[in-house]
C-alpha cells in the first residue's frame, strides 16, 4: 500500500537518500533502486527479493541464494573455515576481509557445498557480492576448484552463481591466476563429461565474467543483471561517449548470442531442475 | 630524448660528457684519453648502481619503452622458416595478435604473441597491442591447430590488457579470454609463455596458461595496470609508483612469490639495447624447457599444468568456532 502512494505520486518517492534513511527505519523498509518504490523488506522477501512494481531483481545473499534454490535442508557446506591471507602484505587488506566478516557473517566471497534441487543432487557455489565487492582472491578461487573436484569425485553436476566484481586487487597476480586455476578446474570437469550450469547475477564483470562464468554448458542470467568484461567507466573514457542504458544487462548478452537464457528469479530454480533432470535421467528420473 | 627514461638522465649525461670529449681528442688533436678512461669507469660504475637496482616504477617504464623489442623482433630471431597465419574465421583478422608457425632450432613449432606497435601508426594498426576477442579466438584457433599435428606451442605475452571497447563487448571479450584458459589447461602439447613487456591482466593470462610461464627481468605482470589500482585504491591515478610497489608486479617479485618458473635475464639497461643478444637469452630458457617438456606424456603433461595452476594461491583457516549460517 505504501508503494503505491509512492508510485503513483512520483514527487514523494523521490526523498533524498539521507532523509529517506532517517525515515524508513533500518531493517524495516527499503526502497526499490530502480523504480524509487519503498517498500517492506518482509514482503520483498516473500518475493524472493524481486520487485513487485517493477521487477528489479535486489541482490541476494549467499545464504539466501542457496535457501531458494536447493531443496530444503538439502545444503552441505564445503570448506567454511578458509579466510584471506594476504599474499602481498597489501595495506589494509586484513582489516578490510575482517570487516567484510563481521557484516556479512561469511568467512569469503563464496560458499560451495553440495544438495539437492527437485531431488537431483548437485554440487553448488555461491558468491556474495557485499564481501569485498565478491571479488575473486586465492580463497574463492580454492573454494570454487574444490568444489569442481568434489562433483568429479561425486559424478555429480555444478551450479556456479557468479556476483562478483572480478578480481581481488589486493592479492595481485594470485587473484588473476585464480582465474587460470578455476577454469583448469572446469576442463576436468568436462573432461569427465559433467555438466556445469553457470548463473551470472548482477554484478558479474571482469576476470570472473571472464573466466569460469561464461564457461558454463549453459549460461543462465537474471534480467538486468549487470555482466561485462570492462567496466563501463573505463569504455566511456576510451571511446568518449556515453553508453547506452541497457548496454551490459543480460537482455544485451543474450541480443549478442552471449547467454542460452535470461530466466526471471521465480522460475529459476524449476528451470534448473529441469536441467539437471534432462542430464541425470537415471538418477533424476524417480522424482 | 624521447628514449631516454628520467631515471637514466646521468647515465646520458655522462655519456654525451664522454663523446664530446672523443669528438674534441679528434678535431684538436689533444690527448684526453686519461681523463675519457676515468669517465667510462665512472659510467660502468653508475650504470651499474642505477641499472642493477631498478625500483619497480623503473622497471615498468622500461617495460614500456618505446623501443622495446615486441614478439615479431623474437620471432625475426629465434625461428626460421616463420610464416604468419591470420584470421579466427569467425569474424576477422586482429592485428593486435600474431601467430603462425615456425621451428625453433629444427622443430616445428607454433609461436603466438601480443603484438603492439612501435610508432602512432602502426600502434593504431594494431590497436596498442590490445586485443578484441578475434584476437584470442585466432589464438585459440592455432593452438587448437599445433594440437592437432602435436607442436609445442610459445606463447609471448606484451600487452596493457584486452581492448576495453563496445564492440569487443558485443562480441564476447569475457568469452574469448575465458575459453582460452579452458582450452589451453586442456591442450595436450607442451606451451611455453614468456612475458616481454607488459602482462595486463586477462588479456594477457589469456596467452598464459602455459606449463612454464617465464618473464623478462624488466617486464611486469599485473592483475590491473599501477595507474588504474591507484585510482581505485587511492582515488589518484598519480599514486602509480606506490602501486606498481605495493603491487608485486616485477619479474623479481613475483619469482620471489613463486608465482613464475623463471626470470630470463636482461641486457643492462634493457632488451633494447640489445636485441640480438636479448633473444639468444631467451633461446636458452626456450631450449630447455621444451627438452624437459618434450620428455612427459601427453596426459601427465595436462595433469602437471592443472596441479601448477591448482597450486596457486595463498589461504588462511579461521580458528575456534566457525561463523556458519
Ligand atoms: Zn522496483
């Protein structure tokens, strides 16, 4: 209800931030970035965090994530205990990964682990956008080949979720050769005739986008997100125009031949249980 | 000069100081050999302080030098029988890479490199050595080829990274560079990589995934140039300097953090001032890496680059009670 006085009347949904802050009490409310609607956070919630003005698709957690798409009570975590170490004795890495702990309560970018989605099992991973921008370092990088290793060993398919800025900056050549180990990691995988679902959600840039998430047998993206090698700063100084709105959303990737689908967040999971069942019919097939 | 880098400024000076007094020994007739004698060990001795401890910014100005030997003056050098092939049959031809066959001391190779150029025209031809994803999917093209008829593969990396463009955007630069690290962790030849210049970021680990990855003294390897981590680190592209050290982008540094299987020496001063010489270092790092890879199997050969890879990476583990969900 108290969207739609926002909505309709577009001059009060325009509160400026700071104001809006002090307004919508913290944790209660939020505003839609997108089409300005504030709304309760229980209620985008129970829309699996999707806009129902406009259908902006909020970021989720990693947690999250892994909550609307695995079966429930079907998650196993791998490897939760590994943190950052810092490789370059970077300024201010340590505290920053600490302070990116305490307010996500994750350890890194990503959790992997295995479960179920509509009975078939799959090995999983998941990055987390609000760690270090899910920006990939030696920990993420470990976390994802791990994984990939464990549906090897496990015959079993992998979902990769990618939300990341791209590499981590402060681990230096580590991070970019975590780009070369993570897709060495998917050749055995393919190598075993084992299926990788890759799912780019907004933001997937740089040497994420390119790297293992484009490397999926099939490449899913949620609408709107933002995927793209460069960023988009760096192409407007090069070529010194702006670029157009939608230019490095999912509907341009997949105009370009990018992507197989760009698949709403309310049919994602059905849809990737149809994919697993299609490659596992045997063990798919009771379901 | 344009060639002459500010660190060098009393290396040049000296040495202009010391012709001038050749140019006068010769028009006067005055003999000044003892004191031109006392100046060339004076420059020997400040070559040697100034060049012998190159600070990381040094080195990456030396790396960007613009008379720095690029892939075609190895390739001129280290093979015969070179001939260029071109074109991903996808889309087009992309200059800022060539590749081609060749043999390396009689064997039959393939040889694939960045290439930049060394003046505005030939730098706009080649688009500054910055690769569109025809580029790589030319690569991958021939390496997919030296597969087939089983010839190692040299890679030389120089580039700033993959070209930052619309068009390159439109046409998949994630997917190009992504496909080429799958499929050369896959390829079931030996691959040899040496960084020569400049290692920006995926586009030139995309040349990268080799099983020995060997870089020029004077080249850098990065995940993103010094000027763009400084702005986003410092908010100020001119922190570049402090970047390129706190960075780890040097040949020294990065053997030092084991990150590459070997430094290949340069001429003092740089692989400019040398080129001739500058390739027969590189010969010996060539020669011997590929005896020692011509000697594992095909399978072993995969096995061993994924364990390299697989390796890399520095990890903590949290102690006490673990923060789960
Ligand atoms: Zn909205």
């Amino acid at each position: 209800m108290l969207r739609d006085i926002f909505s309709k009347k577009k001059k009060y949904a325009t509160i400026p931030s700071e104001q809006a802050k002090q307004e919508v009490p913290e944790g209660l409310m939020t505003k839609c970035p997108n089409c300005k609607t504030i709304m309760y956070i229980k209620e985008l919630r129970k829309n699996k965090m999707v806009c129902e003005g406009c259908g902006y698709h909020h970021r989720l957690s990693a947690y999250e994530r892994i909550d609307l798409t695995l079966d429930e009570g079907s998650f196993q975590e791998f490897d939760v205990d590994m943190i950052a170490k810092d490789p370059l004795q970077f300024p201010d890495y340590l505290e920053k990964s600490a302070q990116d702990r305490e307010k996500t309560k994750l350890n890194e970018a990503v959790v992997t682990g295995e479960g179920t989605i509509q009975g078939v099992p799959t090995v999983i991973g998941v990055m987390d956008a609000r760690f270090r921008m899910g920006s990939m370092g030696s920990v993420v990088g470990e976390k994802i080949t791990r994984a990939i290793e464990k549906a090897i060993e496990g015959d079993k398919s992998f979902i990769m979720f990618a939300a990341s800025g791209g590499a981590r900056m402060q681990e230096g050549v580590f991070s970019l050769l975590q780009m070369a180990k993570t897709s060495a990691a998917l050749n055995q995988l393919n190598e075993r005739g084992l299926l990788f679902i890759s799912v780019l959600t907004h933001p997937t840039t740089g040497g994420v986008s390119a790297s293992f998430a484009s490397l999926g047998d099939i490449n899913i993206a949620e609408p709107g997100a933002l995927i793209g090698f460069a960023g988009r700063r760096i192409i407007e100084q090069t070529i010194r125009q702006k670029l157009p709105d939608d230019f490095q959303t999912a509907e341009f990737l997949l105009e370009h031949g990018q992507l197989d689908q760009v698949v709403s967040r309310h049919q994602l999971r059905e849809t990737l249980g149809t994919i697993l069942e299609l490659h596992h019919p045997v063990k798919g097939g009771e379901v | 000069m344009a060639d002459q880098l500010s660190f060098e400024k009393p290396i040049f000076e000296l040495r202009n100081k010391i012709s001038e007094l050749k140019t006068f020994t010769a028009e006067k007739g005055i003999d000044l050999s003892g004191e031109i004698e006392k100046l060339e060990s004076r420059l020997e001795q400040l070559e040697k302080d100034i060049y012998g401890n190159l600070n990381p910014w040094e080195r990456v100005q030396i790396a960007r030098h613009s008379k720095r030997p690029t892939t075609l003056d190895y390739i001129e050098r280290l093979f015969t029988d070179f001939l260029e092939f071109h074109g991903d049959r996808l889309y087009g031809d992309d200059k800022a890479i060539v590749g081609g066959i060749g043999r390396f001391q009689g064997q039959a190779v393939t040889i694939i490199g960045h290439q930049r150029g060394k003046d505005t025209k030939e730098n706009i031809k080649r688009n500054f050595g910055m690769p569109h994803p025809e580029g790589y999917r030319k690569a991958l093209r021939l390496m997919k080829q030296a597969e087939k008829f089983k010839r190692p593969i040299i890679c030389f990396i120089d580039t700033k990274g993959a070209d930052p463009g619309i068009e390159s955007e439109e046409r998949g630069q994630s997917e190009a560079i992504a496909r080429n690290l799958i499929e050369m962790a896959g390829l079931h030849v030996p691959i040899v990589c040496v960084v020569i210049g400049e290692g920006g970021s995926g586009g030139a680990l995309a040349l990268g995934v080799g099983d020995r990855i060997y870089m020029l003294e004077n080249s850098t390897y990065s995940v993103i140039s010094p000027e763009g981590a400084a702005a986003l680190l410092w908010k100020d592209a001119s922190l570049a300097k402090r970047a390129a050290e706190t960075m780890k982008i040097t040949a020294p540094d990065l053997l030092e953090l084991g990150l590459i299987d070997g430094m290949i020496p340069e001429i003092r001063g740089g692989a400019h001032r040398d080129v001739d010489q500058q390739a027969n270092e590189i010969r010996v790092y060539l020669e011997k890496s590929l005896k020692e890879l011509g000697n594992i199997s095909e399978l072993d050969l995969v096995q061993k680059r994924y364990e390299k890879f697989k390796n890399i990476g520095e990890i903590n583990h949290v102690s006490g009670p673990i923060a789960v969900k």
